[in-house]
C-alpha cells in the first residue's frame, strides 16, 4: 500500500498523524518568500496537514483531487474560484487568514456546501494599536519629522513641523465592532473625547467603560471629530462609505484614518478634498488596489501617510492566526462545529 | 493654604478633574475645586471651560451673562485646556490676585521689557506667540537690544528663552542690571547655567505643565513607530520599486509587552496612564518611588534596581531630566543588560545615552532598536553613524511640537515671569543643586 501511494503520488513519504492515522490533504498557495506560508509555521502544520502546495497539486491532480479536503488561505491565496471548487469534490472547509473576508464569494462557497472560517480576534488588538500608531505618526507628522531628521540639511527648528495635539482631542470611531472598541480603550488613556457611530448602539456599561458617545447619525461624528476612524468591514452597506460629502462634512482641521479596507473610501474623492485642503491629512493602512500604482497621487502627498496593510503584521499575532486556522479546519473535518466560522 | 492657585489664571478656570489629568498633586487640585466653587457659586462642575469662563465672569463682572445652557456650548476644537487668556481682556491681570491693579499698569506704565531672540526665523519665537508677550510685556530682541545697548539694558527685566535661545552667558548677564528672571519654554534647563545665574540673582523659571501631555504622547508615538515599523513601512508604500507587498513582513507587539519607565515624574506618569490602556506591564525606576495609590493607578512596579527594569523590558523609555547624574546613564553596560528583542525610546535629553554606545550595540543587534526624539547635538552631523542604521528612528526633538503645547508653553512661561516681577508665588522656579 505504501509503496502504490508512493507511486500514485511521487511524494518521498507519507505523513502519519499521532494515532498513525493518515493527515488531511490541505492545500495551500506556496511555502516561505514573499507570499508563502510562514517556514516557522510548518512545523506546527505539519503535525496536523499533509500541506499540498498548488505546484504539488497541479502535478498531480487526479489523485489529490479526490483527497484535499480544506483550504487554507493564507493572505487570499491560494484564490478560489468555481473552477478550482469543481475540481475539489470533498472539498469541506476554508480557513481565511485575517477577520476580512470581501475577498471570499461566500455564496458561491456556500453553494457547494464548504465551510469558511477567519480569525476576527487574533487581528484585533493589532490592528487597534496600528490604528493608534498611524493617528498619532500622522498628528505630530512623524515621517515627516524623519525625513528632515536624517536629511542632508540640516536647518532646520521643531517649529518646521508643528504637529496637533491627540491628547484631548476628538476622535470619531466609525465601525465600533472588535476592534473599533479596542481603540476606544486605548484612546480614552489619552482623554480624547470618543463618538462612535455602529449599524447598533453598544450597550451603557460598554459605552461607559471607555467614555465613548453615540452619533446615530455619522454626519454628527464627521462634523465634531478631530479625527476619523474607519474600522467597519467592507460590505455592500459599507462601499464607498466615505464619499464626497462625508470628507465635506468633516472640520478642516481633521484627520482620516483607515484600517477597514481602501474600499471604504471614495479615493478619487480623497484625493480631490486633501489637494483642497478640505479636511488636513489622512493616514492609510488599506488602499484599493494594494498596491497603489506607482504613479497615484496619494503617493506624493506631504499630508498623506500609507503604509503597506500591516496592521496585524507581528510575528505572534500571524502565529495565533495560524493556530486559529488550524483549529478551524480540524473542527470542520471532524464535523464539529468550527470556531471561527463565518455565516452567509 | 492656596487662595490663588499657582501657575497662572488659566487654571482656574479648570476643573477638579482636569488639574488632575495634568498630574497635579490632589492637594492642588482639592484648593484649586474649592476655590472655584466658592467663587463662581457653583456646586458640580465637569470641566467644561465655557460653564467656568463664564461663571468667573459673572464672578468679575457681575452684570455679566448667566450660565448657558448646553446647546449652547461651542465645541471648542480639541478640548483645548485653559483658555487663551491674554485674548480676553475681561480676563486681563488673571495672573495676580489684583486684576484692576495690573489693568492700570498697562494703561498708563510701561510694560516690563523681556528679552527674545528674535521674532520669526529659523530660531525666533514664532509670530502668534510673540503677540502673546506683547499684551504683557515690551518685547526686545537680541538684534535691537545690541543696536541700543544704552536705553534697552535697564528695560530689559526677564528674558523669554525659546528652543533654548538666546544663549545666556555671563556677558549677556552682566549687561543686564535689572534682570530678575529667566523664563524658561520648556521643561528642560540643562541648557542653563543655574548656578552662575543665581549667582547674578536671577531667577529662572521652566513650563513643567505645558509639555507633559504631548511629550507623553510623542513616546507614544515612537514606541508604536518603531514596534510596528511604521516609518518603514512608509518606505515600501511609496517607493517606486514596489510591486506588491510581502507578507512576511513582521514587527513586534505592543500590547502586553513590557514597558520600562525610566524617570517617573510628570511625564514618566503620564506615559504610564497611556501604556496601561494597551494593557502592558508597566515598570519603572525613579529616584523616589511613587505613593501606593500612584502605582496602582497605572499598574506599575517598582525596580528599585535599574538593572531589574533594564532585563525584564521589552520597550526601555527614557523620562528623566539631564543631571550630572542622569548624564551617559545608558552605556554599554546598561544596553548589554537589555534584552535583544528591546527597543530603547529617549525623550528626554541625548546627553543621557551614550551614543557611540548605542550604535554599537543597535550595529550588533544587541538591542532590536531604538526611537529618538533628542541626540546630542540636535541636529547630528550629516556623518554621524545613527543616519545610516535602519533599525533607528530619528525626529527632530518634536516631544513638545504641537500647536496646543507651544502656546501653553508660552502662556506659562509668562505666567512665571509675571509672578516673579509682581512678586507673587513663582509656580515653577528651578534651583540650583
């Protein structure tokens, strides 16, 4: 038998698991460089997968076909389309990494009966301290600060890069799920007054907790805040969000900060109202596309800081978002229910 | 004990709570409630300026507005603590327990004269803060004061040091018979002589309150910069060798990780208040421990040992003044004692790391990196080995660079100089060791 599956598959060995059972066929996109799954993750994975990159699969199809019974996409690869879900009969779950899933046709997935997983909480402490990061770099203009601070001229004062003050400020939580909450916690030790704006209003001892006050309707927040935070997921409800007339709305004096999805935004509109001078400056985790091209003027703008989606980008939150998937995917195989899960 | 609360009127219109969030002792803070309550017939007030500004109003003027109700309240961009005071002449002579006195003063008297820089500039005063001195004093600058040594130097009665000039030497202290003090913007004086000028009889003033809030929040900043690898990043975003972005790409946590406070006065406290809401383990070394209720405001532990704090760290952040004591206080010793995943933030002074130290040891990776708001000398040498690492980040000593800071800096410098021209209590004098 071993020697046939050696043949069938052209593999050198084949994984046993603890109990000497055979382990689940899971495919993944690549292993390690820029897009691959972390090589310090594969001891982990190994001891529960038999990984099967896309490479490994397409050379041998007919067998794996029938046999990889998850997915796990990590950083939206390997891509999944109705072709690859034809082919994959038994195909019973897929574990997204990160809490966004606008990549996912979740319906389509749902039509051939797999499961999907993310990994909401793992992602939720980081991404609230990056959006701290980012609020406060584009407040006291940090990068800008830098440049001048290693630049060939050096004449210059503090006074060439007089920032605002995030203490006592206003900020305007929009999105106050997970993660929106967290940078409430962490905004109230800066006695910043906090309005949010949520599809539901948090309970009082929740809103009590972190001082935050609820704008029923987002232009109350908009004309109030000293900086705006979009930390919603990026639905149909949510595209484009922030359009022309939310940015006009905004003081002229404030600052926007994105760490949802660059979809969220009007970004033609963005950028017409920072030429303008119609609200300060903006800091941008997320941009559609990632990334922007080389020639958008957003790139080039004094007041705009964008950094490369890495708000969950440490090397503990990956590892926990690994295990999370893992345990998702085992759930799923074992038809139990899978933690994690995402529902239509 | 106060029947005027020290550092300046703009206090006074502050609340309870809001002297306490500048870390004022809760000594002050029970006069200063007590105070405004009596006078401005008030039972509850939640710190909002505009109930207090007008309810000190209706106490100086008494035909003045009543309380407005609260639609009517402006929102006031950014919570701005204490009012402009100088803008507001019903508010004039706040400074002194005699507001009618000083009116007169300015009405018919000459101002006192403060010495300045220059206004505008590369290392003038900026322009709005130089119409601030101008309501209280007769503003002199170094340029005018040369050009005519003979009338100005009896006028010249204080000197406003800004981003640490003019340079006060024992020539320009001899030259000014009348001088009583120097006020200080900023909380630093390292760039003082205080010996030699106490020895001309002159007092010197610093701004301990203005800076605290926007320097806690500048270590902030840098701690999430360089965890996060924030500036870096930026790098990637924009440059134009960018196709796609990695994956693995990875900076460090700052929730739940450990912070070091070195210095915990009133900014080394305020960092802790803002530390805590990331939920990290917050410990510190400072000359004195800190009251019970203090250190368990913020969760911080005591390292009565330098050492302790320096092993156990994963963030070392410097928040203490520039001494004899304080100078080269992190060497190699002390960088080696570091764990090799830390990160070292200095916002205090330079002087206090030794810093061919520290890019041998940011060079070995002995430490992970380090975030500094100040070197010595500020700017460093276009050569210097700092520009070239790139696990350092380097800004341009903006720890007080905001709008807010720099004009309550100023307000505050005035208010110290005021008192000492008056001879009135001085809120914040610095001594001599």
């Amino acid at each position: 038998m071993l020697k046939n599956t050696k043949e069938k598959k052209g593999l050198s060995y084949v994984q046993k698991g603890m109990e000497g059972q055979e382990l689940p066929y899971v495919l993944i996109d690549s292993i390690g460089g820029k897009h691959g799954v972390y090589e310090d993750h594969l001891e982990f994975l190994k001891k529960h997968f038999q990984l099967i990159t896309m490479k490994e699969y397409l050379e041998n199809k007919k067998f794996l076909s029938e046999n990889i019974k998850a997915v796990y996409m990590w950083y939206h690869k390997p891509v999944i389309n109705e072709g690859l879900l034809q082919s994959l009969p038994n195909l019973k779950v897929v574990a997204s990494s990160g809490v966004g899933i606008d990549h996912l046709d979740l319906k389509l997935l749902s039509s051939y009966g797999v499961k999907v997983s993310n990994t909401p909480f793992a992602v939720s402490t980081d991404t609230a301290d990056f959006g701290m990061a980012l609020m406060l770099a584009s407040s006291r203009r940090l990068v800008e600060g830098y440049q001048m601070a290693v630049s060939p001229n050096t004449e210059y004062s503090p006074a060439d890069c007089l920032g605002a003050e995030v203490s006592g400020a206003t900020l305007g939580i929009v999105g106050m799920g997970t993660i929106g909450y967290k940078v409430a916690e962490r905004a109230k030790a800066f006695e910043m007054k906090i309005l949010y704006h949520n599809r539901n209003q948090r309970n009082k001892e929740e809103e009590s907790a972190v001082g935050a006050i609820y704008c029923k309707k987002i232009d109350d927040l908009l004309q109030q805040s000293d900086f705006v935070l979009l930390s919603v997921s990026l639905t149909p409800q949510t595209h484009k969000l922030i359009g022309k007339r939310e940015l006009e709305l905004m003081k002229p004096t404030a600052t926007l900060i994105n760490i949802s999805r660059g979809l969220v935004v009007d970004q033609d509109a963005l950028v017409e109202v920072l030429q303008n001078k119609v609200i300060k400056a903006a800091a941008l985790d997320v941009t559609h596309p990632e990334p922007l091209p080389r020639d958008h003027p957003l790139l080039n703008m004094k007041n705009v800081i964008i950094t490369p989606h890495m708000a969950s980008a440490t090397k503990k939150t990956r590892r926990l978002m690994m295990e999370n998937m893992t345990e998702s995917i085992e759930a799923g195989l074992r038809g139990l229910p899978i933690p994690n899960e995402v529902l239509l | 004990r106060y029947a005027f609360p020290p550092g300046g009127g703009s206090e006074a219109l502050l609340g309870g709570g809001a002297c306490w969030r500048r870390g004022w002792g809760s000594a002050h803070c029970r006069a200063m409630f007590r105070f405004t309550q009596k006078k401005c017939g008030l039972s509850e007030f939640g710190g909002r300026f505009t109930l207090l500004f007008n309810a000190w109003r209706k106490h100086t003027q008494p035909t003045a507005a009543v309380l407005p109700s609260r639609s009517l309240i402006p929102v006031r961009k950014a919570n701005f603590r204490g009012l402009s005071l100088p803008d507001n002449p019903s508010l004039r002579g706040l400074y002194s327990r005699t507001p009618k006195a000083d009116v007169q003063v300015m009405a018919g008297e000459e101002l006192p004269g403060v010495l300045i820089l220059d206004v505008g500039g590369t290392h003038g005063v900026l322009e709005n803060l130089v119409a601030l001195l101008k309501k209280h004093f007769h503003v002199i600058t170094l340029k005018e004061f040369r050009e005519n040594k003979e009338e100005m130097r009896k006028k010249i009665q204080s000197v406003f040091v800004f981003e640490n000039r003019p340079t006060i030497d024992r020539e320009l202290l001899e030259s000014l018979p009348n001088l009583k003090v120097i006020g200080n913007s900023g909380v630093g004086v390292d760039h003082l002589d205080l010996k030699m000028i106490s020895n001309f009889g002159v007092k010197v003033t610093n701004t301990p309150h203005a800076v605290a809030d926007s320097t806690a929040d500048i270590g902030m900043a840098l701690m999430l910069a360089s965890a996060r690898r924030l500036v870096e990043g930026c790098q990637i975003a924009v440059s134009p060798d960018t196709k796609y972005f990695a994956v693995n790409w990875l900076g460090v946590e700052v929730t739940k990780a450990t912070l070091g406070i070195i210095g915990m006065g009133n900014i080394g406290y305020k960092v802790a208040q803002r530390a805590k809401a990331f939920d990290m383990r917050i410990l510190y070394h400072n000359r004195n421990r800190r009251r019970k209720e203090e250190e368990e405001a913020v969760g911080a532990h005591y390292c009565e040992k330098m050492e302790d704090l320096l092993q156990q760290s994963d963030f070392v952040m410097l928040v203490v003044n520039l001494t004899p004591e304080t100078h080269k206080l992190i060497g190699k010793k002390e960088l080696g004692l570091m764990k090799p995943t830390a990160t070292l933030i200095n916002i205090s002074r330079g002087a206090i790391v030794d810093q061919d130290a520290l890019v041998e040891a940011l060079q070995n990776k002995v430490i992970r990196a380090a975030a500094l708001d100040v070197t010595y000398p500020e700017p460093l040498p276009r050569d210097h080995p700092f520009l070239k690492l790139n696990n350092i980040i380097i800004t341009p000593h903006i720890g007080t660079a905001t709008v807010q800071a720099i004009r309550m800096m100023t307000e505050e410098a005035i208010a110290n100089i005021l008192a000492v021209l008056n001879g009135k209590p001085i809120p914040s004098e610095v001594f001599p060791k």
